[in-house]
C-alpha cells in the first residue's frame, strides 16, 4: 500500500485543459519514479525507451 502524501502549495499547477500537473518538488517529496513519463520527473524518467537518464 502506497503512502498518501498530502499536497502542499507548489506541488502542482493546472494545465490550460484543466488537468493537475505534478511538479518537481511534489516528485522529490514523494521520493520514488513511478515510471508513467511525468512532464516534471527528476529522476530522468523517459517513457519513450523506458529508460532513465
């Protein structure tokens, strides 16, 4: 079971279609890749050849 991370000012922002971007700073708090191609990823997460950077 995953651990819930309460969301903090600039840990996301909304896209213009209306969806929740995660940022970097919420990535890092949560401390691990979930390997979905995440626009902000510090980890170097590339979904096209499934590899990190």
């Amino acid at each position: 079971m995953k651990e819930y991370i309460p969301l903090e000012e600039g840990d996301y922002y909304l896209s213009e279609e209306g969806y929740k971007v995660f940022t970097e700073q919420y990535h890092r708090k949560r401390g691990y890749c979930c390997e979905s191609g995440c626009r902000h990823c510090p980890y170097g997460y590339n979904k096209k050849t499934n590899r990190r950077q």
